[in-house]
C-alpha cells in the first residue's frame, strides 16, 4: 500500500506493522519516525543495518522467529537498505509474527525495485516515499521557528537560511539551532549575523567542536581549532551551545538512569536526536555523569561572566576551557 507521509495522521496505524521509508530527504524521514510510528508501536526499538543481516542471516531470522526473543513488543529498524533483503522480509511479512514491527529505510528506489513492488502491492504493508523538501517547506519551517522562538527576522535573510541548508532539512535544522542560541542575547537577526553565524560552518561547525570536546576527543578538537579562524565574537555563541548540549545531556543522563536503558533513552528524547548524532552522545554519557554536567553547566555560564566583563580575553579563557574539558 503507498501513502504519502501527509497522510499518516489520518491513518490508523495500530494496524500495519511493516513499513518501507525510501527517499533523499532523510530529515523528514526521522521526523516521522519519531513523531508517527515510534510513538505508537513501542518504546523496545533495535536498530540493524541491512548489511548486519545480509552478512549474517541465520542469528537475525533465528532472534526474529524465536519467541522468546518477543516477550515484550519489538521495533526493528532496518537501515540501508536494498533488494538484496527481500526474500528475509517475505518470509517475516508471511508469519505475521505478533508484536513485531519493522521499519526499513533507504534512499531513492527505482520503480523496478522488488523491495518497493512488494511493499507497495501487499494489503498488510506501507510504502512511503520522501521527496526532496522544497524552499517554500523550508521557509515555512524557518518562518514556524521564527514565530515560536520570537524572534525578527527578514524574508530576505529567511532564503539565506534556507540556501544556506542546500535544500536538506537536516542542514536547516543545525542552522537554526545556531540562530536560537544566538539569539538568547539578541532577539533581532540582521544579514551580519546570518552570514557570521552560517560562515561557521564552511569549514568545521561550532557544533562539531561542542561534541568532540565534551566527548574528549583531543585530536579532533585541535584539527577543529586549527582548521577555524574563530574570533572573540565567536566565544558567545560557541558557549551557548556547550549550555544547550548540557542541558539536554544533563535530561539525557537522568533518564538513563532511570530507565538504565541508553538506546531506549535516546530514541525517545523529545526534540528527536538525529542519527548522526546518536553515537557521540553515548560517548559523552559514559564520560560524564550528572555531577560533572552540572558542573560544566556553572562553569560554562562562569566563563560566560568573565568574556562578558573582559571582552579582550575572550578567545583565550573560551580555547583553554575547551582543551581543559577535553583532558
């Protein structure tokens, strides 16, 4: 059965349980994932790459058609993926095993593509495609933002944005995350500062930085540092973002340890985390444990005073407190 994304909510879900996702737009993919299918099958997900199956076939039919595999239901995410797995979901979609669901995601599928016939003939399946998002969605997305977060903004500077995001809502995403941390001391966004703000990223992102320093990566923080002429300027936004990744492991970390269930945690963060980013944040968790986050946090907002009173030492405190924290 083929359906466009747009009519999910209008469908009752409870009743499929095997799903084909395949497109370019892989932002929009993750979005409805999170929002559509994930929230109402089950919070027990386990994430395979076709490849991990391809190469082992036996272990994943033999963990699939074992009972005692399902004693609670499971979501399986298959990413990757291509023809070559067809006659693996033929055999699952024909046991119609109970409490079993699978999502399998991929990128652009021909028409002769017997994964995307199959799903898309079979009564019991869902075939979805994702197109490329256009500027008008995408200025939509940043003009829904704007309004949210009160902030003023141009339509002239609004398509910077969006052609600054290459037509990829992953990209307009990380744009805007930059926007909504500088705009915690500026609630007005001229041309100077979208094109400071997205210069940032031609190279190596502050984003970037942020990870790998509170993941301790040593290497990659000085590879960064080298690669980027940051400036004192810089210093501000680069600690609002330590501030905003802080506190969102600082949520993370609690619930981690509520639930002593990682991947469970991360799958179902509110705002959704990208896949991307998924790895790195497991390494920080096993780094840093609620204490030194909340110490991060009041020395992040410490450093913050200093630069503030001493504008001239801002870059030297903001790159010593980075190598420190990567120790």
């Amino acid at each position: 059965m083929i359906l466009k994304f747009f009519d999910l909510k209008n469908k009752k879900l409870d009743n499929f349980n095997y799903f084909l996702l395949y497109g370019n737009n892989s932002g929009l993919m993750e979005e409805i994932i999170n929002s559509h299918l994930k929230p109402i099958k089950t919070n027990n997900i386990f994430n395979y790459d076709e490849d991990e199956i391809i190469k082992n076939p036996e272990n994943f039919e033999e963990s699939i058609f074992n009972n005692s595999f399902f004693e609670n239901e499971k979501l399986i995410i298959i990413s990757r993926a291509s023809d070559r797995i067809l006659k693996i979901v033929e055999k699952i979609v024909e046991k119609n095993i109970k409490d079993l669901t699978i999502i399998i995601k991929t990128s652009i599928l021909e028409k002769k593509s017997k994964l995307r016939i199959f799903f898309e003939k079979q009564s019991n399946t869902i075939c979805i495609p994702f197109y490329e998002d256009n500027n008008q969605t995408l200025v939509s997305i940043v003009q829904k933002f704007l309004l949210k977060k009160n902030i003023k903004m141009s339509s002239q500077n609004i398509n910077v944005i969006v052609e600054r995001s290459n037509g990829n809502r992953i990209n307009l995403y990380n744009e805007l995350d930059k926007i909504s941390s500088f705009s915690q001391n500026k609630k007005v966004i001229d041309t100077n500062d979208i094109l400071k703000l997205t210069n940032l990223s031609e190279n190596f992102s502050v984003y970037e930085l942020v990870d790998n320093s509170l993941a301790k990566k040593q290497k990659k923080i000085l590879n960064i540092l080298n690669e980027n002429n940051f400036s004192s300027e810089d210093c501000i936004l680069i600690l609002r973002i330590f501030l905003i990744k802080l506190k969102r492991l600082l949520k993370i970390q609690q619930e981690v340890e509520k639930e002593k269930n990682v991947e469970k945690v991360i799958s179902s963060h509110k705002p959704p985390i990208f896949w991307k980013e998924k790895d790195v944040i497991k390494e920080q968790i096993k780094l840093l444990n609620l204490e030194k986050i909340h110490d991060l946090i009041v020395r992040v907002n410490e450093i913050e005073l200093i630069i503030k009173k001493h504008p001239s030492t801002a870059l030297n405190v903001t790159t010593d407190f980075i190598l420190d924290q990567a120790q």
